[in-house]
C-alpha cells in the first residue's frame, strides 16, 4: 500500500484524480456499485475514498411494552468493500473511521483489521448525528471529536493501544481529516473550526480533505489561512458536480455552503434537471481548470454513486 501523502509526492506537482464512493445498502448488489465506477477507472485514480455510515435506527414498542430501537437502514462492511475494490481495481482504497456509532474498542478493531489487511491510509471524522437526534452525540464508550479519534489512529502508529496488556506492532496508517472552507456546520466560528483543523493535524493527521464548495475563492482563502495558521499539510479540494435544481437547496443545508450567485442563476433557467446537469459538468470543468493552474494535489470527487457527470468533467481536464 501507498499512502495518500506519498501519492502526492510522486506526482511531482501534477495534480491527480480520485473519487470517493458511497456502499450500496445491504440486499442490494455490489456490483452495480463496481460497474458504476469503472468508468472512472480510465482516468487512473491512485485511491478510492469509502463512506462509513451508521446505522439508521427507529424507536417502536417491543412485545413487552418497553420502547426498543431497530435498525431500518444497514450498509454492508467499508472494510470488505474496500478489500473488493482492491482486488477489481488494484487500486488503494481509503476508508472513512468515523466516531459515531462506534466504542472506541470497536474502533480499534476496525483499524486492527485494516492493518492486517495491508489498509494505510484512513480518513478520520466524526460523523454524522442520528437522523431521529439532530444533535451528534457519541455512542457510550465512543469518541464525541474527530480529533480524539485521530489521537487514537496515532496512538496506534506508536504500538498504544487501548488495553496496556494488548500485544500488537505499530500500525503505519496514513491519516486524513476534514476540512471546512465554509465552516463546519457546529463550529462557533471559523476562527474555532481552524482551531480545530490545526488541533488535528498536531495530533498526526497527515492531510486535509475539504467539505464541497462551489466557489473557488473559498477554497484559495481556506488554503492561505492554514498556511498562516501554520498547517503545513497538503489539502485537497473536494468536488461534487451540481446535477438536479433540488440540490441547490438541499446541498447548501445539509453541508452549510454557499453557491455562487452566476451558478445558481444558470440552474434556476434550467428548465429539467437534464439541463441542471449539464450546467454542472460545465461549472465543474472551469472549476477544476482553475484548481489545476492554482496547483491543487489532488481533484477528489463526491460520485455518490453517479459517475456519468464526473467522467464527462475528467476527460476535459486529465
């Protein structure tokens, strides 16, 4: 395995392409998921981003009377999806550790299993809330920061584990965090969030992965204020291109950011999504141009299980 920081050094400046990909929900095919990516394989990414998500879970009135939680909505395994994708694509998959959902103990099983697997490369976040909580709140036993969770990936790097009478070698996991050029949507301020971001990097996250933004200037602004704030690291922007109207509202709640208003007036003319999507390839291209001529690392794609838009803006740019 190579990690995401040597990638970007062997490429002596050139920028590169990888995608991030969303696992199918359990009883349906994985390879849908494999043939809806392969297309993408042409333009030679050097790894493949995994999402983990936690369970969805309802609370309903069990034969006895007591409320029980069951879960209505399952995805299978990131760790086996990303064995999968190895083995199809030879490529190195990078899979999400999140601290929702999970014990630290089960944290620090999914990482054993992913060092024994020959997996060094991780991105660490925190999470998403449950849907019913609105609120994030850390599973008992769990970590409620990203940053605790990277403390626990890096303590791992130097042979700690949870357990002193647990015998295991140092795991060599190359760690990424998240980035926010529009602030993360629970930070105080976007002085905090920085804070936030440099806390993560001094304890061993080795690069950045930024949140979607629409507008390059955030992302050139994001980059000039770590570098001030002394984040040395490499920060890659991460990219979705717009496909239906809806989004313009639902992508700009859920991942608090903004769209450029010449953006959001084209698709507000598009009279079908059909055309909203090309709208978006066509943004995406001189986005991407741009980011390309500023030096960026690496163009990280959002696919969310689509790739026919993400390919069309590949070909015009690699």
């Amino acid at each position: 395995m190579t990690k995401v920081t040597e990638f970007i050094e062997q490429a002596a400046g050139k920028t590169l392409f990888s995608i991030e990909i969303i696992p199918p929900l359990k009883g349906q095919n994985i390879n849908e998921l494999l043939n809806s990516i392969e297309p993408l394989m042409e333009f030679k990414p050097p790894f493949v981003d995994v999402t983990y998500h936690r369970e969805e879970l309802i609370d309903r009135v069990g034969p006895n009377g007591l409320i029980e939680r069951i879960p209505i909505r399952k995805r299978p395994g990131t760790v086996g999806i990303c064995a999968r994708l190895m083995e199809r694509f030879h490529v190195d998959a990078v899979p999400h550790v999140i601290c929702g959902g999970f014990t630290k103990d089960e944290t620090e099983d999914v990482l054993i299993d992913l060092h024994y697997l020959g997996i060094d490369n991780v991105l660490v976040l925190r999470g998403d809330p449950e849907k019913s909580a609105g609120v994030f709140k850390a599973k008992t036993g769990g970590h409620t920061y990203a940053s605790e969770l990277v403390k626990q990936v890096s303590n791992m790097n130097q042979g700690i584990l949870l357990n002193a009478e647990t015998e295991m070698s140092p795991t060599n996991f190359c760690i990424g965090v998240a980035g926010y050029p529009e602030k993360h949507i629970d930070a105080a301020s976007m002085d905090m969030d920085y804070e936030h971001l440099r806390k993560k990097v001094e304890l061993g996250a080795n690069y950045i992965v930024t949140q979607m933004f629409f507008d390059n200037q955030k992302y050139f602004q994001f980059v000039e204020r770590c570098r001030a704030e002394g984040i040395t690291v490499p920060i890659i922007p991460g990219l979705k291109p717009i496909a239906t109207k809806k989004q313009l509202t639902v992508l700009a709640q859920i991942f608090h950011l903004e769209f450029p208003a010449e953006l959001a007036s084209e698709v507000e003319k598009c009279a079908s999504d059909k055309e909203v999507r090309q709208v978006g390839i066509e943004w995406g291209i001189q986005q991407c141009k741009e980011l390309m001529d500023y030096g960026v690392p690496v163009l990280h794609f959002y696919t969310m299980g689509k790739s026919d838009n993400v390919a069309q803006i590949a070909k015009q740019v690699f």
